[in-house]
C-alpha cells in the first residue's frame, strides 16, 4: 500500500517537492550585478524598438542558421532510422544513450579540434546526438504501433522488405510528425553553436549584446521567432530535401581547411590522459590523477548540475500548471487563446541557452539565471502538450460555473498524470542544459568542461563529458520509471460512474 501511495502521481509530486525544498538553502539564487534593473531598462526598450537597418547580416545569420539545422536533420534522421531497426541490440541502447546524454555544444567542443570552425563541426554537433535520439523514439513508436499488415505478408519474403510494406506505412506519418518536432529543436540547437563560433544565429546575438546593440538584437530575436512560428508552412515532408541540398550550397565550406593529421593527434595523444603519456607511464600513476579531478570537479560540478536541475524542474512543474489553461478551450475564448498561444511560442521557441545568456548578463553568474531561463522554456512546452490534450476532453453537464472549481475540481485531476508524464521526459533534457549552462559561468559540469578546454587540456574535458553523460544516463533511467508510474496512474483515471458528460 505504501508502494502504491509513493508511486501516485501526488506522492511523486510531494517527493521531488521535498528534494527541491532541501536543496533551495544551499543553492547560489543571489543577484549579484551592481545595477542590474537599469540595464534590463535599456534591454527592453531595445526589444520594442527592432533595428532592421543591417537586414543583410541578420538574413544571413538566419540562412546559416536554417542550413545547419536543415541538413543536421536529414543526416541524423537518416542515420536514427536504421539505427531504430536494431535498437534492441544492447550495444546499440547503449551506445546511443551515452551520445544523447551529450549536449550539441560538448559535441562541438570536441570537434572544434579536430575540424576547427568548418561546418562539418556543427552538422556533427548536431547530427550525432539527434540520430540516437531519432533512434531511441522512431524504435519506441514502432514498439508502440500495431502493424496487422505485417500477418498477411509472405514470410518467405526478408526481413527488410516485410518491414518497408508491412511496417513503414503505419508509421510513416508519425516518423513525419515527429521530424518536423525535432526540425524544431535543431533549429534552436543550431542558433545556439553560435556561441562557440559557428556563424548562426548565437554568434551574432552575443556580439550585439556585448556591444549593448539591443534593438538589433530584438531585431534578430523577431526574425527568430517568425521562422519558427511559422515552420509548418515552409517545410514539407517534399521539400525537405530541397532545402537540404540549398543548405549544402548556403554552408560556408572554404572556411577552413581540414586537417587529417589534427584527428590524429587528438585520439593518440589529446585526449589521452596526461599520466600515460609519460615515457615510463603505467596504470598506476592514473589512479591519482582521476581521483583529484573526481574530487575537485566532478563531485562540486555534479552537486551543482543536481542543484540547478531540481530547482528547474520544479519550478516548470508549476510554470506548466499555471500555463496550460492560456490555450484551453475550457478556460479562454478564440482571443485568449491566441494571446496564450504567442506567448507559449515565444517562450518555448527561445533556446534555454540564449534566454540563460540573457539574463546573466542582467543578474550575474548565480544559479537564478540558469534556473529561471530553464523553467520558462520548458514550462512553456510542458504547458502547451497539456492545454492540446485538455481539447479532447469531455467535462460534466453539471460543471462548476466558477473557473477555478473548474481548473481544481474537474479539469486538473485528469490531466495532471499526463503532465507530470511530460514533466519528467523533460528532466533528462534539464539535465543536460543545466551541464551545459557551465559554459556561461554557472558552476555546473560545463563550467569544468569549458575551463579544460579553455586550458587544451583534453584529457581531463573528455572525462568530465563522460561524467555529465553518465548522469543524464542514470536521470533518465530514473525519470522513465516516473513517467511509467505517471503513464499507469493516467490509464487509471477514467471517467466517474453516474455523472453525465457533455
């Protein structure tokens, strides 16, 4: 019974409630810029005041942008494909949760040295994580699909060619949904690599806010958020290979020159850890070597990535809860509802990297920026998934005539196992921005991984990424348990006998 009562949906709510009240004393919230509201002043009168003078530079940054996403996506979503066929293979789950544990901007990282700021780095920074991602959920709908043409086929027939008439057709349509989600994202991913370089969208965003240039940088934040709003229209299961191939021409590929011999050095020595590249090395002397760098960055990095991602989790929890009715019928009008839908987009559409960027450079390098910029961009999500399933559901005759008896007594309850299902699909995701949010100064993994590049020692960013990776793996394990429990108590939640629904 005690089981029973920890896995509901309230008792799991309660839970990661208590975690995050524990750690909120210890976690680094404090504003620390000397003036930093006068600066946001200055920031929103450049956001209602777009500077669309140098329309060159902002469309090519878009263009580039859109290139890099575009063609990451056809190569991962090929390579995801035929992974999916195998994903079984324990080699190939495992394989493919270590590379998606890893965020776009290690990956790039990691390529810079070895291809330097050629477009192979970001088509690879995106292209590697997204194909085990694609993998991972094309494996899991077909799993989740019912296929009864595959009985009527001729068993005589191969595996492959059973699959592609008996298989494909049934899930074809939501292979294709699910791309253009994920064409979504890579756009956002992509926007980001800017930030180490690449020529998208990130890169020109920093330089204009370093240089206090903040009615450009609306001007690209509005350009930004027009092609998102606004990718069901250009892009079609036809035309994406269209626009793969104009991605191919768009690329800057004389950038730079790539250079066999630096791929070399980088897997025989760069990565290879310091103590072993001594002539009279042995295995001994690794020992202390990895048991300095556990101590001294993993265990603070790690205890601050946890930190960050419970605040933020939490805190998206009730983002969502207070969001999702803005796009419901059962709460708002057509007007209302369009109004909550613009805001959703822009707040889910915006990278949680950039709006972190953001609002360091208003508050300061604290925790606060990092845990804020991730709950508004993934309550924003959350949000929106649980206000398009409130659209299908029956309410009574009798309902409550008072919106809030309507949210609390009739509509909440039903929905809330789904949300927390979405919620905790959202943690890994969390995660793996809270590591990364390092990079921007926050005192997570990324901080670490960035510092050991900063430094070139390799050695030491290759292991401080596998441990980021190693705790996305064990957050995920934990999250896909939860949203089992979250799964099994929505299955649960049917309608009440004797009550008459409309």
């Amino acid at each position: 019974m005690r089981k029973l009562e920890f896995a509901s949906p309230v008792g799991v709510s309660l839970s990661i409630l208590v975690v995050a009240i524990v750690i909120l004393p210890t976690a680094d919230l404090e504003i620390v810029s000397i003036d930093p509201w006068s600066e946001m002043g200055r920031f929103a009168l450049g956001l209602i005041t777009p500077d669309f003078s140098r329309v060159g530079e902002l469309a090519e940054a878009i263009v580039l942008t859109l290139a890099f996403a575009v063609l990451g996506l056809v190569i991962s979503n090929a390579a995801g494909f035929f992974l999916s066929l195998v994903f079984q293979n324990i080699f190939v789950r495992t394989f493919c949760a270590i590379v998606r544990s890893i965020h776009e901007l290690f990956w790039a990282l990691i390529f810079l040295q070895i291809f330097g700021l050629s477009p192979l780095t970001g088509l690879l920074a995106i292209g590697i994580p997204y194909a085990a991602i694609f993998a991972k959920v094309y494996a899991e709908i077909a799993e989740e699909t019912p296929s009864p043409a595959m009985a009527a086929l001729d068993h005589r027939a191969g595996w492959f060619t059973r699959y592609l008439y008996g298989r494909l057709p049934d899930l074809l349509p939501k292979f294709k949904t699910y791309s253009l989600y994920r064409l979504e994202c890579g756009i956002r991913s992509s926007a980001v690599l800017g930030f180490v370089g690449l020529p998208t969208l990130g890169f020109y965003l920093e330089t204009a806010f370093s240089e206090g240039l903040y009615s450009e940088v609306s001007a690209l934040l509005l350009l930004f958020y027009v092609v998102i709003a606004t990718i069901r229209l250009w892009v079609r299961w036809i035309t994406l290979p269209l626009l793969a191939i104009a991605a191919l021409f768009v690329l800057p590929w004389g950038v730079t020159d790539i250079d066999a011999a630096n791929m070399v050095r980088f897997f025989t020595q760069d990565i290879v850890p310091s103590p072993l590249r001594q002539e009279d090395a042995t295995l001994a002397a690794l020992g202390p070597w990895l048991q300095t760098l556990f101590f001294d960055q993993i265990v603070p990095g790690s205890i601050a990535t946890i930190q960050v991602t419970m605040l933020a989790l939490v805190a998206s929890g009730f983002l969502a809860l207070a969001q999702f009715p803005w796009i419901s019928p059962k709460f708002l009008g057509p007007a209302g509802r369009t109004a909550g839908h613009i805001a959703l987009v822009v707040l889910r559409s915006t990278p949680e990297y950039l709006l972190a960027y953001l609002l360091l450079q208003f508050w300061g390098p604290s925790m606060l920026p990092a845990v804020i910029a991730l709950a508004l961009h993934n309550g924003a999500i959350v949000g929106h998934l649980v206000g398009r399933q409130t659209e299908t559901l029956r309410l009574r005759l009798d309902l409550p005539r008072r919106r809030t008896d309507r949210y609390f007594f009739e509509v909440l309850p039903r929905v809330y196992p789904q949300l927390l299902a979405f919620l905790f699909y959202r943690w890994e995701v969390i995660m793996r921005e809270t590591a990364v949010f390092g990079m921007l100064g926050v005192a997570t993994l990324g901080f670490y991984v960035d510092s050991a590049f900063a430094d070139l020692r390799l050695d030491r960013a290759v292991v401080l990424i596998l441990a980021t990776a190693a705790l996305n793996i064990a957050i995920d394990q934990l999250s896909s348990r939860l949203r089992a429990a979250a799964r099994r108590s929505s299955e649960l939640t049917v309608s009440r006998p004797g009550l008459q629904f409309a």
